[in-house]
C-alpha cells in the first residue's frame, strides 16, 4: 500500500490479492524444486505476510543495511507515465541511459539542459521533465513512442488495458490467449510457459 496513491495522500490498496496471488506461485515453485531435487518428502511453508514483504521494492533491504526509511515520493525513481495521443507510455530513464532516452523520445534539446545535467538534478526538476515530456508526446501515437525509444535501448513501454491485451502482436503470436473456446465461452488466458514434451 506504500507504493500506492498519491504522494500527499495516504497509502492506497491495490487492486486484486496480489500477494496471495505472488505466495500461491513460490509455493508452487518451491514445491517443484523439492520434487526435482529428489529431496524427498518435505514440507513448503509460505506466509503471504512474508511473500508480501518481499514485494516492496528494495525498501526492506535498504532499512536492513543503512535503517533509512524512503519516502513516498516518486521521483525518487526517475519513472514517467505519459499519455500519447492513443494511449498511455510508462517509462523508466536512469542516469546511464539519460542521453539515449532523451534521443529516442525526441527529447534532444533536454540532454544537456542545466536543470537536468546530473541524475541528482534530475530527480529534483523531475515534475519539469514530466510536464515536457507529457507536452511533447500528447500529440504521437503510443506505438511509435515505444518503438523509437526502443531502437535507442530506452525503457519504455505501452501501459495497456486489458482490452488492448487481446490484440497485442506477442501474445497473439505465442498464442497466450486461449483457444480452446466453446461457443459462449469467455476468453480465458493461455499457459504462462511451455514444455517441450
């Protein structure tokens, strides 16, 4: 809930049983290994408290080393959600991709403006950068933003609805969704992975 909501605001629930959801899968990973490993029979204890604590970022392990508590600000990560002109972009720009992302994102004039010139700077001026950055890609298509930063190694990617997840390319091509359909069958996910027998 840390990681959730608005700054000013208080810590936000997130949407589904996530944690239960992460616990339900190292159980099952964990109980795979212990088959594989011919360990014998054995018993596999998940807490999802733990499994939950686990899911904070690195902020555990960085009370554990140093005792800091990090605030709730977000521009202590240099992420941006931007909205393009069909749809929205996430994008993470660290210190040693500044200049690449700034160049796939048609950003050029900003690699060397003084109010973003270090990554300490940057973080500081990050609501600048944003408001630039929503400003210039209000008007580009999603697509073309990802696949430009892309070519240049920048982490950027779609922020897809559910709805869009039905037509994205991967997943049609690894054919995630489905297709053993009856008629009047909701559409239902595919195998996470695959096994070669």
């Amino acid at each position: 809930m840390y990681e959730n909501g608005r700054i000013e605001g208080p810590p936000l629930y997130g949407m589904g049983y996530r944690a239960s959801y992460a616990a339900g899968v190292l159980g099952y990973t964990q109980s795979l290994a212990t088959l594989l490993g011919d360990f014998g029979l054995r018993v596999v204890d998940v807490a999802i408290a733990e499994v939950a604590s686990a899911m904070s970022f690195n902020r555990i392990t960085q009370f554990s080393y140093n005792g800091e508590i990090e605030g709730r600000d977000i521009r202590t990560i240099p992420r941006a959600l931007a909205r393009c002109a069909d749809g929205w972009v996430s994008i993470f720009i660290y210190d040693n991709r500044w200049r690449h992302a700034c160049r796939g994102l048609g950003l050029d004039d900003l690699v060397d403006d003084p109010r973003f010139a270090s990554e300490g700077s940057r973080l500081k001026n990050w609501a600048a950068f944003t408001a630039e950055l929503d400003r210039r890609l209000a008007s580009r298509p999603a697509d073309e933003v990802v696949a430009a930063g892309q070519r240049e190694r920048a982490v950027v990617a779609r922020a897809m609805s559910p709805l869009e997840l039905l037509t994205e390319p991967q997943l049609l091509a690894r054919g995630y969704w489905s297709k053993r359909l009856k008629p009047g069958e909701l559409l239902r996910l595919g195998a996470m992975f695959r096994m070669s027998d």
